[in-house]
C-alpha cells in the first residue's frame, strides 16, 4: 500500500503576483504547472492540475478577491480541478468535454492508459484508486474566444486560440510584460502532436504565429519557464522537425 501524503499540493511563490502551485507526488513527466495570478480586482488561476485532492482549499489563503479558474484545455492533468470552482472559462471548442465530464477528451478514459496507478508515489487520500478516477463534470461560467481580454484592474491578458496539440488550446499573453502563459502550446519537453485530437498542420500554424510574438517569458503548464531565447529555438525547432524531406518547409502531411 502507498502512503497517503500529508500535503498534496505545493506552492512557490514567484513574483509578488504571481504563484506556482504543483503536485510533487504526481508523475513529473505529465505534472502541470498551476498558476495563480494575483491582480487588483480579480486574480486568475491558470489550470487545476489532476482534481484528486482539494486546490480550492489549499489556495484559500492566498485568495482574497474574485477568482476565476481557466483551464488551458480541457484534459485532465490541466482540468481536473474545475469542479471545485465557482467560477469557470474554458475555451468554446472544449466546453462541450468540460460540462459533459468528457473522459475521451480529457485523455482519462481507461483504454487510452494515461491515468497509471504508477504515477502516483503517494495517495492524495485514503481509498485513492485510478480505476476510479474521471473528469469531474463543471458547467463553464465563461466561454473563451480569441481576443478576448482578462482584466486584473492592474494588468489585462489577451486570450490566444492555439489549436494543435488540442482543439480548445488557449494561451493568456500579457503584453505589456511581454508574457506568455502557455499551457500545453509551449513548453521545454516533448511536445505532444500525434493524441488523438492533435493535428500536426494546425499546431504549425499556431508555431509560425507565435515565432512573431514579442516575448520575454514563457510560464508553461509543465516544466520550467524560459525566456525569449528558448521560446524560439522550441519553435524552430518543431517547424524544423516538421518539415518533409525535400518539400517546402510549409508543406507537411496531414
């Protein structure tokens, strides 16, 4: 029998404004990064992580104004969580997977072996098994489309539509700060383009358009940010990878 933790959730803070929050006792290769922002009159918490253990009562402290939880997408290490919030964005193209409680979509269906009682080095509480685990159905409070601006009352974030490694992928990007917070669009590891809702073109669409962004950090959902260096050789080199041999680099297989 695996232990059950003591605390499953941490939280390191960044900035004055700004927190990480993760699960450590969760396979670091899928373990998202969750981020809560901090503004004057709303705060915004990016992702929910896995939704086994209570995220809502682990920030209670740190919330003191209005929250609103967005998922970056809609699958389960991202989305997990949204239940327990009052509060609910999501992108249009994943909200149907949210309300509904979408495993399929969510990657958390048994067949599909993402869920693995080996990812867990701890039980997040007594009676923990993942052949119970499902995404929680949440009815989204707030439908996400591209362009839409998040004001904090002392900074705003642009709601960015990036489809590829889902359809429903979204980034927020502050551009003032120059700062991209990027979900499952952009991050230093293996970029996952071939699940069943990924689509390859669409992903370089999305990573030609991003090499034209003005960006100083990237606060990915999963791994370390980096800076405007990195942000662009991911980029080059995913375009790169994903060039025929012999072909123009804008033409790829479907």
């Amino acid at each position: 029998m695996k232990p059950v933790c003591d605390r499953w959730f941490t939280t390191q803070q960044i900035s004055d404004d700004l927190y990480l929050i993760s699960e450590p006792h969760y396979y670091w290769w899928n373990r998202a990064n969750l981020w809560l922002i901090k503004g004057r009159t709303q705060d915004l918490l990016i992702d929910t992580g896995l939704g086994v253990a209570s995220l809502r009562q682990h920030i209670a402290s740190l919330i003191d104004k209005p929250l609103l939880a967005i998922a970056s997408h809609v699958h389960f290490d991202h989305a997990g969580g949204m239940y327990e919030f009052e509060q609910r964005a999501i992108h249009a193209a994943e909200a149907e997977a949210l309300r509904t409680g979408n495993d399929y979509e969510a990657l958390c269906s048994p067949e599909q072996g993402w869920v693995l009682d080996e990812h867990f080095e701890q039980q997040p509480h007594a009676g923990f098994t993942v052949t119970e685990y499902t995404l929680r159905s949440a009815e989204p409070t707030q439908i996400l489309q591209e362009g839409d601006i998040l004001d904090l009352g002392d900074r705003a974030f642009e709601v960015m539509h990036l489809p590829g490694h889902s359809p429903g992928c979204i980034a927020l990007y502050d551009p003032q700060a120059q700062a991209l917070f990027s979900g499952d669009v952009i991050y230093d590891g293996e970029l996952l383009d071939q699940l069943h809702c990924s689509h390859v073109p669409t992903y370089i669409n999305t990573y030609k358009r991003l090499q034209q962004l003005p960006v100083e950090t990237v606060y990915p959902g999963h791994y370390p940010a980096f800076g405007q260096e990195r942000f662009q050789t991911i980029i080059v080199d995913y375009l790169e990878a994903k060039r025929q041999p012999g072909c123009p680099s804008e033409q790829v297989k479907a």
